[in-house]
RNA sequence: GGCGCGGUGGCCGAGGAGUUAGGCAGCGGUCUGCAAAACCGCCUACACGAGUGCGAAUCUCGUCCGUGCCUCCA
C-alpha cells in the first residue's frame, strides 16, 4: 500500500489507482527559455522518486512530462537572441536548444528519461483550442478584445469549485496587486485561456464563429490540453512544486473540469516544497539560482546533489549549500566504497550474514509518502555492519539493487570491478609485503593511486576502493 | 494586509509527550612496516516566555526570527 499527501485533501492517504496496476503522472515540466536551476532539479528528482516508488510497487506507470515552449518568457527570450528570425522560428531555435541543455542535465542527475514521455506545448495547439471551444461553448469562457478569459464566476455557477487545491476567499485578494487596466477581461480574477497575436509574436491561427482569434495559448491551458491528449481525463497523479499549486493548477482544475462533465482533473495533486539556497528561495527573476552546471563546475557529482535533495523529504523545505552538497557526496562516495566490497573475494562472505528484513523495511518508508531520510537512516544502518567486512556478497547486491531502484544513485553500475592488471598489481603488493620489501610495496600502492585506486590493509588481506 | 509552514548539536537533516536518529565536519584513540576516506570512543541538541501534564524538544497560548503563496515561479 502507497500513501501519499494529497493537497486535495490536505492530508496523507491511501492510494488507490482508477485503473487496477496502471498509474497515469502528469508531471509540470520546465518553461526552456533559459537553464534549468537546481529547484527545478530537485522537484524532477522528487517526481521521478514518486515513479520508482510506484513502479517498486508492481505499478505500471505512464509519466508524462511537458515542455512549456511557448509563453511569454520563451517568446520575450527569444526575440532578444534571434531578432532576426521569424518569431515563430525564433522560439523554436531558442525552445530546443533549452530542451537539449534541460535534457542533459536531468540525465546527469540520474532522471531516466526514457520511462518519461515528453510532450512539446507547441505541438498540443489543437486540444487547446478544442477545449477552449468547448469553455465558450459552455458559456465558462468568454471573448475579449486582447484574448479569450475563463470566467471564474460563470465556472462557479456551473457548480464546480474554484479553489479545490487552496482556500480562496475573495476578500484576501487585494485590487491593488492587479493591474486591471492592463487587461479586458471582466474580473480580476479571470485567467487569460488564449492572447491575441501582438506585433513579432509568433502565433497559430484560431477562429471563434466569425472572429479572428489568431494568437496564442495561456499558460494554463496547455497544460489542461497536454495531460489531457496524453493520459486522458481524470488521470491519477498530478505532480509539481507547491508554487503552482495557485494559481497554475487550481486554473488547470478549472478548464479541465470546466469543459467537461467529470468533477476532477486527477485524483491526486502531489507538491513538493522548495530547495532554497542559503535559506532563500530560488527563483529565475531572482538572480540567486545555481545549475546543475555550476554544481559540476565546482567539481560535484551531480549525483551526490541527487542525494542531498533526497536526504529531505519532499514535502520539506530544504536549503542548498555548499558544505551541504560536500556532505552529501561524501556520504555517496562511502555508500559506494561499500558497494565496492563485493568484487573482493578476501572479504565477501558468500553465504552466511544476510539482512532479511531491510527490503521490507527501506520499501516500507518508501511507500509512507515516500519517506526517504527514513529510508536513508535505514539503509545507513545496514551499511554501518557492512563495513566491519562481515557481510555477503549477495546482499550488498540485493541491497544496492533496491536502493537503486528507489534512488536512481546507480551505485552498483557505478563501482564495476577493478581491471585485471589493477588486480595483478594487488596480489604483486601482497607478494612484496609478505617478504617485507615495503619499498615496492608502497611503489605498487602509488601505481594504483594514480589510476584512482586506494588500498588499505587489513587482516584479511588488501583492499581497494576508488577515490 | 489575508492564508500557510518552520525555528533541532560546528553544518545538514529526521523524529515528535518518558526510551539511540543518521550523515558530514571536528577531537581522542586503535589497527598498520608506513598508511588509510577502516575500526572504536567523544562532542547528547531541540528559538524564547508562560501554561497543561507525574513528565514537554514533542501539546496549548504568547513573543521573536525565518520562509512560502496571494495570478512570472519547481
């Protein structure tokens, strides 16, 4: 059984898929109009961390992931960097060239994103304007001189409920915040669904009745379009970070329950709270956000910051710092050290020590709203008896295969044995040692040293471990 | 201003009325030919004030501080 915290509800449940052993996730990607920050990063890890626990639970699990490549950051970007251009042509160069950066980058941190499908906003156009059509049509939608809006009082006597994820109480919103004029629309809590094309924007062609409506979509909409087109209507889980909780997937509630007669976009909304830099949020207007380059630059493993977003639980504000991505990392490099034991015979025990119960266990925190610092304690337990050199060689495998499974660190793939040689200069060593020539001793230990290779000695003989 | 969340040892981070978090760093020691990121030990904390309990870091109230959302946001 999987609980998770549903903001729906605000509280942990039980989850229960609509369809028995399939799980449909609709996870917010990236806007690529610039690099993804580490925040983005951690919230990615945290949705993909959802898919592994799902999957570890026998779950058949279809995740889709957008790319926001058309709004108004993408195309203001992309006008500045190709003035030249076609706007249109403008943000596709701009959009794609940020897709592949956004890929790389959330492969390196461990993101398996063949189990992910990706959908492009600029290739949904259609359902957008289906759905839109289908708002007007029901009167919940309406047009205006710059766009086309959602009204969120025609939605609300449709019976359907504004503020599902978040209490909204009118008085609470303060007029001053909102620039009225600067808009058409009848209410300041209106939504754009559709903006009518300006000079040097790119845009699609849209009628509505006799009207020209050439433009382009909001940005709520495509994503009500693309989970839609991909998972269909209501899906299972909708993940994110909680500051799209309002108003990005409240309106996206709005349009997909507005147009339609089901009362739900999906049954289950799950947030991740924010990974702030020296206790600060992160953001792209800010100029405070470090990528995941900045992280390899300093000469991190982009999977020891996997690990360090892992160390908090998602739903846990967490801080980034450098003294934190270090502990992090090397937390890491010892859990591979470990790992690096069952390649030695001297100190593998074959049979014999075991540990039974820590699948169960490290699966059980897992499956607990995905608790994984609970998990992590877990595992460090397991380890700390490990490293007294007592243990069997299959349960490291047993036990680095689920936790990789779960973490997506790639421990096991990421400590192969040692060559031949590496392994022939080992027992020459030990040769030199058993007749006290230390001077060759400590030459051979040097050799290996530079291959990255550091040995310790200990009474059941030599052992290596990369550095 | 409205609605939230949080303040844990040098650092990061769980937990959450009585019982050990864990890691990283540091210190002391052990093993060793010398070493070692190996082993052992140490540092045993919960913002402040009041209240309710036999008992509070854990509950309640207040204060201070931080932080998030309130139509850019992961």
């Amino acid at each position: 059984m999987i609980k998770l915290h549903n903001t729906l509800v605000k509280k942990i449940v039980e989850f229960t898929p609509i369809k028995e052993g399939e799980v449909t996730v609709y996870t917010c990607g990236p806007t690529v109009y610039d690099h993804a920050h580490i925040g983005n990063m951690s919230s990615y890890i945290y949705a993909e961390t959802l898919r592994r626990t799902l999957i570890a639970n026998g779950l058949k699990v279809q995740q889709v992931m957008n790319y926001t490549d058309v709004d108004d950051k993408t195309i203001k970007r992309s006008h500045e960097k190709y003035p030249d251009l076609d706007p249109k042509e403008a943000l596709l160069k701009l959009t794609s060239e940020y897709i592949s950066t956004f890929n790389d980058d959330v492969q390196k941190v461990g993101i398996d994103t063949k189990s992910i499908q990706f959908i492009k906003a600029t290739e949904s156009i259609d359902q957008m304007k289906k759905i839109i059509q289908q708002l007007l049509d029901k009167k919940i939608a309406y047009l205006a001189d710059d766009g086309i809006y959602l009204s969120i009082e025609a939605y609300k006597k449709s019976g359907k409920t504004y503020g599902q994820l978040l209490n909204i109480s009118d008085s609470n919103t303060s007029e001053a915040r909102i620039d009225n004029d600067e808009y058409d629309k009848e209410s300041v809590h209106d939504f754009a669904l559709w903006k009518k094309q300006k000079d040097g924007e790119p845009s699609w062609e849209f009628s509505v009745g006799d009207r020209d409506m050439t433009g382009r979509p909001g940005w709520h909409i495509e994503c009500s379009a693309m989970s839609e087109m991909s998972l269909g209507l209501p899906f299972d889980i909708h993940t994110g970070g909680i500051d799209l909780i309002f108003p990005h997937h409240e309106n996206e509630i709005a349009q997909s329950t507005g147009a339609k007669d089901n009362p739900v976009m999906a049954n289950y909304f799950v947030h991740s709270n924010h990974l702030l830099v020296d206790g600060k949020k992160m953001a792209k207007s800010a100029n405070n956000f470090y990528t995941l380059q900045d992280i390899i630059n300093k000469g991190f493993d982009p999977l020891a910051f996997r690990l360090l977003v892992l160390q908090s639980h998602y739903r846990n504000e967490s801080n980034f710092t450098w003294d934190n991505l270090y502990s992090a990392q090397n937390r890491l490099k010892r859990w591979k050290n470990i790992a690096e034991l069952r390649w030695q015979e001297n100190v593998a025990i074959t049979s014999g020590a075991d540990s039974p119960d820590f699948d169960e266990g490290f699966a059980e925190c897992m499956n607990d709203d995905m608790d994984t610092p609970s998990a992590i304690e877990r595992l460090e337990k397991y380890l700390g008896d490990m490293e007294n050199l007592n243990f069997c060689k299959p349960c490291v495998e047993n036990i680095y295969s689920l936790v990789d499974s779960y973490f997506g660190l790639n421990i096991l793939a990421n400590t192969p044995d040692i060559n031949d040689s590496q392994k022939q200069t080992i027992l020459e060593r030990e040769k030199a040692r058993e007749t006290k020539d230390w001077a060759k001793s400590d030459e051979l230990r040097d050799k290996l040293l530079g291959q990255g290779i550091g040995l310790r000695d200990t009474d059941k003989g030599s052992i290596w471990y990369r550095i």
